[in-house]
C-alpha cells in the first residue's frame, strides 16, 4: 500500500534546496513510459556536467568554490518545480478567462506535464557547456556557426544534444515525482531545446504555442529558475553570503498574467534586492580581478591552443568527442604536453603548467567601473569592447608605453538585458493594470548595466605613465570642487 510512493521517486540531499525528489520508478510503468527522470541525470551528457566547474575560473580563487554545473543543474531541477506549484493557478487562468491564446493544434498540457517539461529544461539547460564554462562559448565556440546560421553557444549546442542524443528518453518520461501526465501525453524534445534557448524573436519563435512561449520567461528573464539557482549556490559555496535575496517573497508575488511572467507591486523589492544580489556576485566573485587576471591568461593560452585541445572542429560535428571533453579531460591533457610528440604542445606545455600552478604573472594595474542607464548607448562607449579600450589608450600614451606588454580587460554585467520589459511585467493594484516593468521609475531610472575596466601589466614597469593615460583617458583628472557641497 505504502510501497509505490517510495519505489517511484529517488531523493538527493543539496546544500542549498534540501532534499530533491526525481521520479525514478522501479515498479509499474504508466502506458508507453520507458524512462524517467533518473535516467536523464544518470546519462553520460548529465553525468559530464560533474567534470566541469560551475565558476569558470573562480574556483581558482575562492577555494570553497569547487562546485560543479551537476550540482546548478540539479539545484535548477528543483527550483523549475517549486516554480511551477507557485505559478501553476494562474497560468491556467489565463487561459480559462482567455481561450483565444490557446492553441488549437497544441492545446495546453496538464499540470504534470508542463511541469515534467519545465523541470527536464531545467536539468538539461547547460549540457552543452565546455571546460570553464562561458569562457569556452567566447573563446571557442564562437567560431562556429549552427546549420541555421546562428553563432553557436553552449545554449544552442545544447539544444542539439537534446533534440539528437536525449530525444529518445526525454520522449519516454510520463511522470514527475508528483504524479502521472494525463493519458497520451508526453514531452516534445524539440519544446525542452526551445527552452533552453535565448528567444531571438523571430517568425519562429512566433509559430510556436502561447503557452510555451510564456513557459520561456522562466528560462530567459530577469528572474530565471537558472539564475535564483546559480545566485543562491555561488553565493554560499564561495562565501558571499547565505541568503543574499528573498526566494520565498519573489515566488509569492509572482504569477502569470495575459502579458507574461508578472510580479505585483508589493513584490518588487523582493526582486530588486534578486538584481542587486546578482549584480554584487558579479562584482565581488565572478568579476574579481585575480579572476579576471586568470582569464586574461587563459585567453592567451586559448588563442595558442584551441584547435590542439579539441582538433575535431565544430563540436556539432563531433558529438561523441565532445561528450568526453571536460575541464577533467583537459587538464590531464596539457599536463603531459611536455611529453608529446608534437613541437608545438611541448612548446606550450611549460605556460599551461604555470597556469595550472596558478602562476599567472598579469597583475591589475588600474580599474574603473562605468554604469550604464536606460537610454544610454553602450556601444557609443570606448569601453564597448577591450579592443576599443586598448585602441582609445594607445592614441594617448606616450611612445614609452609602446613595448610595455599590456592586458584590456572589460568585464561586463547587464543587470537590465534587452527587451527585459517584454518577458517580465508588474501589477499595479492601484490602476489594476499590467506594464512593462519599464514603466516604473525604479526600473526605468535603475542601472541598466556596468563595465569593469582594467588594465593588466606584467610588473609595475612604467605605472606612473599608465595611470596618467588612464586619468586622462577617463576625465578623472579634471580636479575637484571647490567646497564640500
């Protein structure tokens, strides 16, 4: 009697969430059920996630910081559940009080259903990701391209993984831990891959149903189940702090309305203190300037590197390379560089064992943050990239600086992407209407994004000279007020 609830779930204990409950049953299966949610984590391409960091290089840095994207993945599973009970009413109210957005040809799902595909886009969300994270989308997959033409990220290489090495168990799964799919539903692989990926808006981003798109601000928004997750867990693992915001007020005062992913007035805060949160990891963890020198080095090393480290190319082309490419893997290999057979990984192998040895050698000489708001123009700015900072230094330094080996670093954190106002929207109880969170002056006079721009050097040589070009660079040398006022 008591036997089929514990047959059919397996519990895991997470630092962050507590215990975390996957369907995995062992006794009876539901008509045309051949896998479960266990069967996906236990997957070699889950399973891979254990290999790479969640901290790109940060890890490196802060010692207690050794957590892996398995563990977010997990952590995100969880959270894409809680998620879900907390929105479920009103999503379907929705839809009850406006069955014009339904779609005919797609109707939408039961309870269960949607919440399999929310918490399965949750697991599978970073499977794509190479050694260091979103280090490896800058300096290496982005030379790539998808057979569609778009840029290839970890997001839409992990679509692929899903719709061609997952499709078969993820079309299996018929129940999540809280109970069964209706009759003769299942999940579609291809509405897991469309989650996962950043929404380009487009006609076909627009054939898609109403109710998956609605789905999609959960995974691309202010507020995702990726990034409270993420927040939460390098937060504690690193020490920043372990309740930077509110998760249990954020989810009270949320909820779908006809526009999309909503929160109410009185949650607003709650949220605001989600973003300032994030926006402080960014700065003091991910964005910290022996983090960035590490990258810095590591870049050097990539440029050098890449097609040595994985010389299949494309890994859309290779997929089975790809899933035995990890941080693990790669480290083993450039350690025995020094033993190869070929010149050119013996001449790299002395500087990828000193940066294994953490000896990096780039040191920060200035750093400015610049803040953005709405309306301003990033792109105008000459800290749009690192090769604008580098170009706008050189053209006013003085010839001395000319040979000193040099480093542009600019860190960026958008805190209010693109189009934020059109995946994420606010109840005012006041004029009982949704707007666009734009529309409130907190949001709309708020810092949009910022910049940390740094200067790396090898030694001190010539110090003076670059913090004179930098001051005048910047304007800060133009003195100050004459009184305290």
């Amino acid at each position: 009697m008591f036997q089929h609830k514990y047959q059919s779930e397996t519990l895991v204990q997470d630092s962050v969430h507590g215990y975390i409950a996957f369907a995995s049953p062992r006794g009876d299966r539901a008509p045309g059920e051949t896998s479960c949610e266990r069967d996906l984590i236990d997957s070699p391409w889950t399973q891979r996630l254990r290999q790479i960091h969640q901290l790109q290089t940060a890890w490196l840095v802060y010692p207690t910081a050794e957590h892996s994207r398995f563990q977010h993945v997990l952590g995100t599973t969880r959270l894409a559940g809680r998620v879900w009970e907390a929105l479920r009413e009103s999503f379907y109210r929705v839809f009850d009080e406006n069955p014009e957005l339904a779609d005919g040809d797609r109707p939408v799902p039961s309870p269960r259903c949607v919440e399999s595909l929310l918490r399965v886009a949750a697991l599978l969300h970073d499977v794509g990701h190479g050694p260091f994270g979103h280090f490896f989308d800058e300096h290496f997959l982005s030379r790539y391209q998808t057979p569609s033409g778009d840029r290839l990220t970890h997001e839409t290489l992990g679509a692929e993984i899903v719709a061609s090495e997952l499709a078969e168990i993820i079309a299996g799964i018929r129940r999540t831990p809280n109970g069964l799919f209706e009759p003769g539903e299942r999940l579609e692989p291809s509405d897991v891959a469309f989650l996962i990926v950043r929404p380009k808006n487009d006609a076909a981003d627009e054939r898609k149903p109403f109710w998956l798109r609605m789905l999609r601000s959960l995974f691309s928004g202010l507020y995702t189940v990726d990034n409270m997750d993420f927040v939460l867990r390098d937060a504690n693992a690193s020490g920043f702090g372990g309740r930077p915001f509110d998760l249990d007020r954020l989810l009270h005062y949320s909820f779908f309305s006809k526009r999309g992913l909503t929160i109410h007035r009185k949650g607003a805060p709650a949220l605001e203190r989600f973003l300032d949160a994030r926006a402080d990891l960014f700065r003091s963890v991910y964005f910290h300037r022996t983090v960035r020198a590490i990258d810095v080095a590591l870049a050097d090393l990539f440029r050098e590197s890449a097609d040595l480290l994985f010389p299949s190319g494309n890994p859309l082309d290779a997929l089975d390379e790809y899933l035995r490419f990890t941080e693990w893997a790669l480290v083993a290999d450039v350690a025995s560089w020094d033993k190869s057979t070929n010149p050119k990984k013996r001449e790299l192998a002395p500087r990828w064992r000193d940066f294994l040895e953490r000896k990096i050698g780039w040191r920060v000489i200035v750093e400015k943050t610049i803040s953005f708001r709405i309306g301003e123009r990033e792109e105008a700015s000459i800290f749009a990239s690192p090769a604008l900072f580098e170009a706008a230094f050189r053209a006013k330094a003085p010839a001395a600086l000319r040979d000193v080996p040099l480093r542009f670093d600019v860190a960026k954190h958008t805190r209010l992407p693109a189009g934020f106002a059109t995946r994420n929207f606010l109840y005012n109880p006041e004029t009982d209407a949704v707007v666009g969170l734009d529309q409130e002056d907190a949001y709309r006079q708020a810092e949009k994004s910022f910049r940390i721009c740094r200067i790396y050097g090898r030694s001190d040589e010539a110090r003076d000279a670059i913090l004179e070009t930098f001051k005048r660079l910047t304007g800060d040398g133009s003195g100050d007020d004459l009184t305290n006022m």
